[in-house]
C-alpha cells in the first residue's frame, strides 16, 4: 500500500500562489484580448463613419469652395465671419438608435429680424446657454453679399425642434433622447437680411431684394437640391412659433435658380 507523502504548508502555500499566478495570467490575458476587441471595433466603427455616404456634407461642400464658371457673371461678394464654435457642431451620422443618417440635402431659409451684423454679433458669442447657441451657414446681406458663417459641413444651429414634410411622413433626426427632434444634421441654412421695416413681430414687411434673391439661386445653384427639397424655418418648425422668412416670395426664387441651371446645364455663361 502506497505511502502518501503529506504536504508541507510551505508546498502548500507555493501551490496556492501557482494557481493564482495561473488565474492571474488568464485574466490578464482575457483584458488583453477585450482590449483589442474593443479597438478593433472601435476601428470598424470609425472606418464605417468615414465610409458612410452622407449627402448633405457632400452636397453643401462645395459651397464657397469652386463657384460654377458658368455664372462667374453672377458671382456675389462674399465675406467671412465665423460664429464661435459653441454655436455650431458636427454633423449626426447616426440616429440615437444606431441607425445611419442617410437623409438627402435639405435647405431652409430664414430671415435675420434685425440686421445682419447684429445676428454675427450673436453667433460670436461664446457665452451663450445652450438654449441660446443659434447659427445659420450663410446670411445674404441687403446688397446681395453672401456672409459665410459656419463651414458648410458642418451642421449649423438653425432650426432647433424641426421636421421636413414629405410624402413618406415627417422626415427629421433624433439624434440625442434628451433633445427635440431637428433637421439641422442634414440641413444648410441661409438666412436673408430683414428689412428695416421687418424689424418686429408683424406677419409680412416689404420684402427682399432683386439682389437677395439672385445672391440666393446663385448660391443654391451651386448644388444639386432639388427645389422640392428648399423649405423655410416656418414650415420645419415643430413649435409652430417661426414665421420666417416672412413676406417670401418662392416663386420668384425658383425662376431664378431654373435661370441658373439651365445655364449650367448648357454650359452657357449668359
């Protein structure tokens, strides 16, 4: 019969440590692999955003960037004035339920109410609250003078709880749960200097300009949205409080900018 040798508490005390230096190798080598499973991921999901088609900054890029030669002719001054960066942001690509935002390019105008430099003066700011941060792409002064304000790509403060109307229902973004649903990731605004009759609540004022509309096409030609898709901040307003820009006149608009694609398309310069 077998004699067995009993252990020491020394043998048994370096056993113990063994076995923990066993389980401590395998947890170590278990983050290990976590680790790179989250950077791998992490890098998918990087690629696929960078991947990911998204139209509105593919199609409002271009502004400012290469003006069509066909309408050098009709090309407006331009100025740049930056709003500070707490009144602007990047564009959504992804909804708040992970799906993709593949929404195609929406522009929506609006109208300053006061002057236009006042409302540069506002998107300067970097004190605001965050229910004041407020910014457009563009303003088009009186003189037709087109004022960059935010890089086309990315996404502008301009119409805060917002959804376009379509055939297929109300076309908007969720991108965060604790705010109101809006257009801005997959919108350009562009604002029109208000008259100094227009500086108040009434309904209507004396218009725009021969030159604001021109400046307007002109900038809205350099794109391919459709004229379906240029809406106003009244009619994206889910608060139905906006009534901008008041006193619009669409029509004439749109015969300009079929003027300025036609041209383009022809590759006619008058």
């Amino acid at each position: 019969m077998p004699i067995l040798e009993e252990r020491s508490p020394v043998s048994r005390l370096v056993a113990a440590l063994l076995r923990r230096r066993f389980w401590q190798r395998l947890a170590c080598l278990l983050l290990f692999l976590g680790v790179l499973l989250t950077g791998v991921l992490l890098h998918d999901r990087q690629q696929s955003q960078s991947l990911v088609p998204l139209p509105t900054a593919i199609a409002f890029q271009q502004f400012f960037r290469r003006p069509a030669p066909e309408l050098a002719d009709q090309t407006p001054a331009f100025e740049i004035a930056w709003a500070h960066p707490n009144n602007y942001g990047e564009r959504l690509r992804f909804n708040a339920d992970g799906s993709l935002v593949d929404n195609e390019p929406l522009i929506v105008l609006h109208e300053t109410v006061y002057s236009a430099d006042s409302a540069i003066d506002w998107f300067r700011r970097g004190d605001l609250e965050d229910s004041e941060a407020a910014s457009y792409h563009a303003i088009i002064r009186r003189n037709g003078a087109v004022i960059s304000i935010v890089p086309a790509q990315a996404k502008a403060y301009g119409a805060a709880e917002s959804g376009f109307d379509t055939a297929e229902g109300l076309e908007t973004l969720y991108g965060d749960p604790e705010q109101p649903p809006s257009v801005n990731s997959f919108s350009y605004h562009i604002s029109l200097e208000t008259p100094l009759d227009g500086q108040d609540s009434d309904p209507t004022h004396s218009g725009y300009t021969v030159a604001q509309y021109r400046s307007l096409a002109w900038l809205i030609a350099q794109t391919e949205v459709p004229a379906e898709r240029i809406t106003t901040h009244k009619e994206v307003d889910l608060s139905a409080e906006r009534i901008d820009p008041r006193s619009f006149d669409r029509d004439r608009l749109l015969k300009q900018l079929r003027q300025f694609r036609y041209r383009l398309a022809t590759g006619t310069s008058t």
